[in-house]
C-alpha cells in the first residue's frame, strides 16, 4: 500500500492512543508507529488505586488495550519497550533504543506527535530509593505495591502527599488492612478544592481511620531492624512502607532536547492546535502546558480528559481539518471512601494569582427530593464574576449526585452562562434523583440575589474583623436551642419567626451583620430587616461553615476506632428491617422485637443512619447471646446482620442473676425523664429486667395529663396546682425559658424521628420495664394513685433497696 504520510507517535495511553486511533479513522493509508518504553499503550492509570485496595480484582480490568488488539483494530505499529531517545528535527528522524534487543536505530516521519507524559516527583532526601518506597504511576508499580501488600501483610503505611493520588491511595491501603498515614506538606488535601471546602473531606478521611498530618514536611527514611522510621517535620514514625504521591512533573528532556520551547516547569510549550515550536511536531497530555480557559493564562493541569481531547485535536490537524484546543478548565471528581468530591473552573486561590474580580456563594442542598428517604445535603461553592455574574468555577462535596451538579457547572463555565442562566435551567427531576429546585438552581437563585441587591453578604473570612464596640448588631437567627449548641462571638439571638414583632429592639441607624445555620434563614432575615430600613449583611454558608473551619476538628484516627466490617454474605433466609430515620433507642428496640420473633437461626438485616447503632450493636449481641454477623455502612446507611441464637446462654453453675438494671427518678425535668426511659428502654431491649423508682419530683413524669378529681386537704390540693399535670407539662433543667425551651426540644426530636417523652414511657411498659411510685413521696407531695398513668406499681424503699440489690447497675437521675 502506498502511504500518504508517516506519523509517529512518542508514548501511549491517553494522548498518544487517543491520536492514533483518530489518526487511523482519518487517513486509512497512513502510516502510523507508536512508541511505548513501557510494556503497556494504553492502560487506566486512573483505576490502579482501586486495585490496589482490591475493589478492581482483575489485572486485566486494567489494559485496555494490547498492541495486538489495537493493530487489529486500526493497523497501528505498536512497539512496546522500545524508547525514542533523540530527535533529529533537521533529518526529521529520531532515534529508538529497543530494549528487548538491545538494537539502536533512526526511524523517519513526516509528523511527528509527542505523548511521553508525567513522571512522579521523587524529592532529594535520604532513604528514598529503598525497596519499601514505592511511587505510583504505571501498572508495574501498581503490581509491586500490591505484591509487597499480599506477601509482606504490612500494618502501617505513610503516604506523602495529599492530591489526587495521595487520596486514593490512603482510601484503598485502608480497604487493604493498612493503617494510613497521610503526609501533606501544605495546610489542607486536594489542591483543586480551597481550604474551607477541603475541611469536610478532611473530617470525612479522619473518620474513617485515616490520620492527617497536615502542615508537615518529610525529611527522610530510613530502615531499621523490621520497618521504616518516617522523619516528618523533626518527629519520627514507624511504618512498614511509604508511598509517594507528592505530585508528577512533564516528562519533556526529549522535547528540551530536541531544541523544542518548554517553559520553566519545563511543559513543553504548544499552540491551540498542539504545534510546538516545530510545526512538524505536536505535543499532548501530561507533559505539555496549557491555557486556563477561564483566565487565558498558562498553566499545567495533568489530567485523562485534555490529554484525549488534545491527542484527537493534533490527529485532526495532521490531518488538515484546523481544530483548536480552547483551553483546559480542571474539571474533576475523586472518591473518598463513600464521599463524592468534584471541582471545575477557578478556585478562589487560581482566581486571585489571575487577578480576577469575582465573590463566592456557598449553598447546601439536598441531592434529591427531601421527603424521598436517602436525601442527604451536598456542600457547593461558586465563583462568579462580581460585575456580571458569569460562572468562574465550582466545588461540590457530599455524596450521590455531586457528579452530576459539577458536570453542570463545567458545562455553564465552558458556554460562558452567568448565574441568570443557571436560575433558568430545566434540569432532570423526580424525587429519587433531584429537586424541582436543583441544587445548581439554588446556587442560581442565591447569586442572582447577591447581583440584584436583594441581599448583601459577608463571610467566614470576615467574622474576626467585625467591631465588638456595639457600633453595629451581630444577629443569629436561628432558635435558641440551636444558638446554645455553639455561635459566633458577640453575636445575639432573635429567631427568625420572632424577627418581625421583635424589630423594636433593634437599632436601625447600626449595619446589622446576620446569621443563621447555613445562610437560608440569613436571607429570608435580610430582607424582613432590609425592607424595614435596616443595612443588612447576611453570612453566606451561615454558622455551619464557619464552624467546620474554626471548630475544633481531629486530625488524626480515633484511638479506638469502629472494628473492621466483615463482609455481608449472602444467605438463604434473611428478615429485613428499616430502621432508617430512627434515633437512638429506636433500631435496638425494633431488633430487639424482631429477634424475639424469629426461628432459632434466623437472620435479620437490619438498615439504620443512627450514628450510635454500630457502637451499640455488638455489645447488645455480646449481651443477648445473638451471633454478630458483620456490618457495612455506605453514604450514611448501616447495614447490619444479626443471627438469632439456637438457645439462650447457659449460666456458668452457681453463677448469681444479677443482670438488672435499677433507675431512680428523683428529677421531674423533661430532659433527664427521656433519658431515663432511654437508657430504660435499650437496656430491656438487651433483655434486662428494668425497674424504675420514681420519688419526689419525677412522680410529675407518671401524673395523667387529665385533671383527675379526688378529695385532698388543702395543703395537698395546693401542691397538685403547683406541680406540673404529667409529661406534657415538664420542663426543662436549663434554658426552659418559661416553657418554650420544653416545646423546641420536642419539635427538635419530632424532625429528627426521635420518638417522644410519651412515646417512649408507652414503650418501656410494652418491653416489661417496672414503673415504680414512691408511696412516701405522694403523701408528701400530695399524689393519690388514681392520679397516675396505668400500670404504675406503688413501693418504697425495701422495694427500691432490692430491686438495687438484685441489679448490677443503680443509676440516679
């Protein structure tokens, strides 16, 4: 066949497979030669972490291609560990070493495309080349972790960087067994993201077993007698192997050499058609640099998507059909355990470095319709341009459906849409995959209320500098219930369905600076205050992001962190039960229930988002004699199975029963009364035989609610009046607040699922626990039986002192 050009082609993967492939549909009689100094053209390098933590379990998952499958596909001359060590541009002509041979030789071209990609930074310090050092970049480097993992069965891992790779890593050497140690040298993970963002990624990695040390430099390994010591900034740690994810740099020596511009990272340096400063030669991928699309400055972004993009771009032009590459704009999602984590566009550091005179919202939404059950909120900043509202970039953080937001927003930012624009958008929606106001609508709505001046807003950054000296008012929102959990300092409250008939008390010739809990009630305060003459500013993302960057958060692993999940198998007969939405005690209690109908044997699955269940479940099994069968937990669900044992426990002989528990009620205050019936209800949910003894003041949690008429001396009739009539009427130990303080608790625990003061008494009495009445304390305060709830039992204190007796636990309230 007779060729109408010759192209070769410097490395595979992504950006050289890419332009071969585009090549071959082009030009059916060109002739095509791709160089791979590697034994592997085109691989996924994005997956070899998930291989690593076994969640990718085939080697072959990970080749896409071989050069046998990608010569019969599109008749490319694919030759694998053969290295293009020199360039004659004046020849056009370069040269090959092959390694299998050992053979040199020159080769000729017409075009030549440059792919050789990044190599992984590998710093100047001691220790670095030993065998437990590992970088991660390749399949063979994939494969030598893994086989060092599966042979040497290592307990403790450091990984030194906190990118892409660093992440990724750490999430899969935990998945492995390993106990992870992240290394990062500057102040937060993920660089694309800005430091308030990456704080709940941070959380969400400590939680999960991970330790953090942020801040922190290595200084050097070195090998002892049976590990490594870790030298980080002047302290030493003891791990049996490190892996380096500290970032990559451009593969470019042959470009430089070749007399080709790179730039001082040493990029190498293209045009928007991928020419380099050769117009025979282009360049793609991990070594070039490129244009930041949202500022038109240079810059180096490495990342699977251009590298494609710019190998289909080159293979065009070689091809005369003058394509242009406009720019690379960062777009990218990580997984981090079971969080989700993407970000597109400028960050607010790349927006300042550009000079760029943009403001940032921060919203919290939903990923899909509140009352379809798993809606659970994602965190999301946009930049926009302050004048005209065009959309700079975004972050997303949360769980399902961030993917997706992002892809919005990458899609907003290459077409140039303003936030107008995204209040506009008719976005997919039914209630298991979104909201009929999107989150990116949100965003939407919320900037345009910043570009209208509707609201004005301030932010985290700015909270320190505003004037304690009383020349402006510092007003949170929120209910008092909230505001006593934690404010920001000088700050006073009047919630926000108070605000309108509490006007009077503020002062409206002072700027008011406003919060709430994420910036939704901030806004709707603003404009009641703004409309009634006031100079308002409202704290976008509100006191729930300035508390994630300023609370104290840990970072490093618990001490004593949850046992690891066993896996979940499959089995023939399995009772499900969803407990989802229910607090404490709530899925012990219907476990309890369930268990106590089901067969020897059975198993029960149980589905749960209280965060204490895991901690709760395995003592209960301990507890029941039942058979713990192992936990999962995803996107904040637990998922748990328990078998229910072939027969009770058998006592060792002459072993005492002295497994009671005995709860005295001396306090008639509705917070200590729930949790009373609390700890009551989960202790006979363990199958424990529970008495409570209620004297004095805790005999008003047993009073009807109902007026009951009996006949009482004046004294005792003076008493009934003064106390209050039954549960509905306590109030509480602090922050009662005439009664409202009682009231915000029990609508609290209603939107939370937590079963009531009521709920939880009828509750107690259905699993058997015995409510005992003081029958001293009612003569003294004047309580007849008749004026008690059913199934109350009168005793005294031989009652109560054996009760204590027979019990291993005595706890006063």
């Amino acid at each position: 066949m007779e060729h109408t050009q010759k192209v070769l082609i410097v490395g595979g993967v992504a950006g050289g497979a890419s332009a071969a492939a585009r090549l071959r549909r082009l030009d059916e009689k060109a002739e095509i030669v791709l160089f791979e100094k590697g034994e592997y053209i085109s691989f996924a390098n994005c997956g070899l972490p998930y291989y690593i933590g076994g969640e990718i379990t085939q080697k072959s998952a990970l080749t896409l291609q071989t050069p046998q499958s990608f010569y019969a596909r599109f008749a490319v001359d694919v030759r694998t560990r053969q290295e293009v060590t020199a360039i004659d541009r004046n020849k056009k002509e370069v040269k090959v070493k092959n390694y299998a041979t050992g053979e040199i030789y020159t080769e000729s071209y017409d075009k030549l495309i440059l792919s050789p990609g990044a190599e992984p930074v590998r710093p100047n310090l001691p220790g670095l080349t030993g065998d437990r050092v590992f970088t991660l970049r390749s399949i063979p480097d994939t494969y030598r972790i893994r086989e060092f993992i599966d042979t040497h069965h290592p307990k403790r891992a450091v990984v030194v960087g906190g990118g892409f790779i660093g992440v990724e890593m750490a999430e899969n050497l935990t998945a492995a067994g390993v106990a992870v140690t992240l290394v990062e040298m500057s102040d937060q993970v993920i660089a694309p993201l800005d430091p308030e963002m990456a704080r709940e990624v941070e959380a969400h990695m400590t939680a999960k077993g991970v330790t953090l040390r942020l801040g922190a430099s290595l200084e050097g390994v070195r090998e002892t007698e049976n590990n490594l010591a870790v030298k980080v900034s002047g302290t030493e740690m003891t791990a049996d192997f490190v892996v380096l994810a500290i970032g990559v740099r451009p593969e470019s020596a042959l470009a430089r050499d070749a007399g080709l511009s790179v730039n001082e990272r040493g990029a190498i340096i293209v045009d928007d058609g991928m020419h380099t400063s050769d117009p025979d030669i282009f360049a793609v991928g991990d070594a070039i640099a490129i244009k930041d699309f949202v500022t038109g400055q240079p810059g180096y972004v490495p990342l699977a998507g251009p590298a494609n993009k710019q190998g289909r771009i080159a293979a065009d032009n070689i091809c005369g059909l003058h394509k242009s590459y406009h720019g690379t704009q960062g777009s990218s999602v990580l997984k981090v355990f079971d969080l989700t984590v993407a970000a597109t566009g400028l960050n607010e550091k790349a927006a300042k470095r550009a000079g760029v005179a943009y403001d940032k919202m921060y919203t919290y939404s939903a990923n899909h319709a509140g009352y379809y059950p798993g809606a659970v909120n994602m965190s999301i900043k946009t930049l926009f341009e302050k004048e005209t509202g065009k959309i700079l970039g975004a972050q997303v953080v949360g769980y399902d459906g961030v993917d997706k937001r992002c892809d919005v927003f990458a899609t907003a930012i290459r077409a140039g849409m303003t936030a107008y624009d995204l209040t506009e958008l008719e976005l997919c929606y039914a209630p298991p995959y979104g909201s009929a106001k999107d989150p990116v609508n949100m965003a939407g709505f919320a900037i345009e209320n910043v570009l209208t001046g509707k609201v004005k807003q301030f932010h985290w950054h700015d909270v320190a500098a505003l004037p304690q000296d009383g020349s402006v008012t510092l007003l949170d929102t929120r209910t008092p219930l909230e505001y006593a959990n934690g404010s920001l300092p000088g700050f006073i409250n009047i919630p926000l369905d108070e605000l309108r008939d509490r006007l009077q008390e503020l002062d409206a010739t002072k700027p008011v600076y406003l919060t709430c809990q994420i910036g939704l009630r901030g806004y709707i305060g603003s404009r009641i205050l703004s409309q009634n003459g006031f100079d308002v500013y409202n704290l976008s993302g509100g006191y729930r992001l300035y508390h994630s960057i300023f609370g104290k958060a840990p970072t490093s692993a618990p001490k004593a962190p949850t046992p690891k999940i066993e896996h979940i198998g499959a089995t023939a007969e399995v009772k499900k039960l969803d407990a989802c939405g229910l607090q404490c005690p709530g899925p012990i209690v219907r476990l309890s229930g369930a268990l106590e109908e089901a067969a020897p044997g059975q198993m029960i699955e149980i589905s749960t988002t209280d965060p204490a269940f895991a901690s709760d479940l395995e003592g209960f099994c301990r507890r029941t004699g039942n058979e713990f069968c192992g936990m999962q937990s995803e996107k904040g669900v637990c998922v748990a199975r328990v078998r229910k044992a072939a027969a009770c426990p058998v006592k060792p002989a002459g072993e005492t029963e002295k497994d009671k528990k005995n709860i005295i009620v001396f306090s008639g205050d509705l917070d200590k009364a729930i949790a009373s019936f609390i700890i009551a209800n989960a202790a006979a949910a363990m199958g424990r035989k529970v008495s409570m003894f209620f004297t004095f003041w805790g005999l008003n949690v047993l009073r009807k609610p109902e007026k009951v008429h009996v006949k009482k001396d004046f004294m005792s009739t003076m008493f009934g009046k003064m106390m209050p009539r039954g549960s509905k009427k306590l109030g509480l130990s602090k922050m009662n607040m005439g009664g409202m303080g009682a009231k915000m608790i029990r609508g609290v625990m209603q939107n939370k699922n937590i079963s009531s003061l009521e709920d939880l008494i009828h509750l107690a009495q259905q699993n058997g626990v015995e409510l005992v009445a003081c029958s001293m304390s009612m003569d003294v305060m004047g309580i007849t039986p008749a004026e008690l709830i059913d199934g109350v039992k009168l005793g005294g204190a031989a009652a109560m002192i054996a009760n204590a007796e027979e019990s291993d636990m005595s706890l006063f309230i």
